[in-house]
C-alpha cells in the first residue's frame, strides 16, 4: 500500500512536471504574441542589424519580448539573421515570426522617374531600398561598369528606364544596378532597336532625343509631333535649337540643379557648353533628364510632317504652335513674347 502510494505520488508529480513543461513550451513557441490592431505590420532588418536591433523593431508590436526571445535562442534565429523586409500577422506566434523573419523577404515596389541627374536618382532610389545615396552615386559612376556596358558618365543615365519594379529591401547598390541593366536590354528589344535604326539613331541616341522631348511638353499625345520637329532638324543638318538643353547647360554650368529657369534669355545662347544646341550642331552628348517611356516611345514613332519650328501656344497651355516657315513661326512667336512679358517673366 506503502509503495502503491508513493508511486501515485511520483505519477501526480510526473504529469504536473510534464504539463508545467508543455505550456512552457506552448507559450514560449504556440502562443500568440502579437499586440497591434492591423492585419500585418512590418519591419526592416538591415544587412549589418544584429539581435537587439530587432527585438528593437519588434518591441511595439509583441506582447511579450521575453519568451520571443527565448524562442528566437532555442531555433537559432538570434546569431542567424537575415536581412530583408518581412510581415508580422496579427495573431501570429513566436514560432511563425521566426519563420517569417528567416524565410519570407517581401518585395517592395521600386518606382522612379524625371530625375535630372545620377544624385537626383540615387537619392530617390535610397529612399526604396537599404543602399544609401553615397553608395548608389558610387556605384552609377563606375566607369568600368560603363565602359564595359557601352555607357559613359554623360549617357549613364539612359541607362535606367523609368518604371515600377520589385526589389527585395536589402538590395545593395551593385545590385540595383546590374538589375537596371538587364531592365534596359529587357526595354531595347529587337523591335525598339530596329526602330532606332530606321531613325539612323542609336539606343542612347533615342534616349538623348526623347529627354529633349520630354522637357519641352508634358503632353503626351503631342510628343510624336516635337519629335518629328527635332528629328527634321537632325535630318536637315540644322541646329536642335531646343531651350531644354540651354537650361540643362546654365544648370550643369552653375552645378545647381534646383535653380528654377522659366524663360531663356539671349545671353543664355551663348554659353559655351556640348549642351547648348543653340551653337553646338546635333545631338548633346547625353540626356537632360530621365524621359519618360512616352517620350521614348514618341522619338521611335514619331509623326510624320515638314515642321520645323514650334513655340508654345498661349491660347492652348500645355501645347504648342508649329510653323514649317521661319516667317509663320516667327508670327507665333510674337503672340508668346507678347504674353510672357505680360506676366512679366524674367528668369
């Protein structure tokens, strides 16, 4: 009877020992342990982050820090880390963080457009990925990657064709910029390239004309027709004379690309610069800004007239008048000045 109960004890004591265990290992592990009311929420883990810096960034968002880490330690998570972006679900446990956090990095949308120059992107770009602006800059001026691309410092930015694209959070500079490179032979098919070719333009070239372009109307359905003026001009042998690359050559000149230009003077068109289309025949030898997929595609199928001149039109903001005579253009053009000095723009 003696022994019966002893072993009685011993039994109690086992199963309480065991349950006493289980839920520690249920609520350390099998728990949820999330305190936000969305259904995700989500933290960025750098490539140099260590332990501490996220339970820092998953502070806000758990009940209880210590049996996560307690988890984290018993699967390893702590001295193995993986950077990335990743979602934390609402009602989600220690165990299934841990495995989001090691296994499922979340695409971001990467989107860029407009930017004047390679800092501009960079700094755009840093602001969507891990790679900071220095590192970015560093990377897009790499003059062996250029050179053994077919690009140079003046055409590097044709090189990045404006869109919308995935990008894992921890991409580092390198990295972007191999992506954008398949992206723009992905862009310049065989189809564009002919195209091009039909032009008597290069790819870069293209690029180069449709950043013209796009900086002289923001109309999408009348870029054909400022295209099929500049590709007159190049065909004739006359000067672009596009007001765009002036602005472009007094900001690369000052070193001043926020400087705010909204009338070319005459002075202006002196400026000894490769950007001023007014005294240097053909095309810049890089684009102005970064055009749109429109202003490209426009330069590739450009309308088909005998104009040559166009100045903005003033009964019609936003669009221009076009002329195919130096004397109907000119006629135009006293209608523009007479406006702009009206309102009384100087610079």
């Amino acid at each position: 009877m003696y022994i019966r109960k002893i072993i009685l004890l011993i039994v109690i004591i086992g199963v309480l020992v065991g349950g006493y265990f289980t839920y520690k290992v249920y609520s350390v592990f099998f728990m949820p342990n999330t305190k936000f009311s969305n259904e995700s929420a989500y933290i960025y883990v750098s490539s140099d982050a260590n332990f501490d810096s996220v339970k820092e960034s998953l502070e806000p968002l758990l009940k209880d820090m210590g049996t996560f880490e307690t988890a984290a330690k018993k699967k390893g998570y702590d001295v193995h880390l993986k950077a990335g972006k990743f979602a934390v679900k609402k009602g989600m446990t220690n165990n299934e963080i841990i495995n989001s956090l090691r296994s499922i990095n979340i695409p971001v949308k990467v989107a860029f457009n407009n930017q004047e120059t390679l800092e501009e992107l960079a700094g755009r770009i840093s602001q969507q990925i891990e790679a900071d602006s220095v590192s970015l800059v560093s990377a897009f001026r790499n003059t062996g990657f250029l050179e053994a691309n077919g690009f140079n410092e003046a055409t590097a930015l044709s090189m990045y064709v404006p869109n919308s694209y995935e990008f894992f959070w921890n991409t580092s500079a390198d990295g972007f910029m191999s992506r954008m490179l398949k992206e723009y032979h992905r862009f310049w098919n065989d189809k564009r390239k002919e195209r091009a070719k039909v032009l008597g333009l290069t790819p870069a070239e293209v690029v180069v004309m449709a950043s013209i372009v796009h900086k002289e109307t923001a109309k999408v359905d009348e870029r054909p027709r400022v295209a099929g003026v500049y590709l007159n001009r190049l065909r004739i042998g006359m000067p672009l004379q596009a007001d765009p690359t002036v602005i472009y050559a007094i900001k690369l000149h000052s070193g001043n690309f926020d400087t705010i230009i909204k009338r070319v003077l005459y002075k202006d068109l002196e400026l000894d610069s490769p950007y001023n289309t007014y005294k240097v025949a053909g095309l810049p030898p890089g684009p102005i800004a970064m055009p749109d997929i429109s202003a490209i595609e426009a330069v590739l199928n450009p309308e088909k007239h005998d104009y040559l001149y166009f100045v903005a039109n003033v009964e019609n903001f936003g669009y221009h008048k076009f002329a195919k005579t130096l004397s109907q253009h000119n006629r135009n053009k006293e209608q523009y000045v007479r406006w702009i000095n009206a309102q009384k723009i100087n610079r």
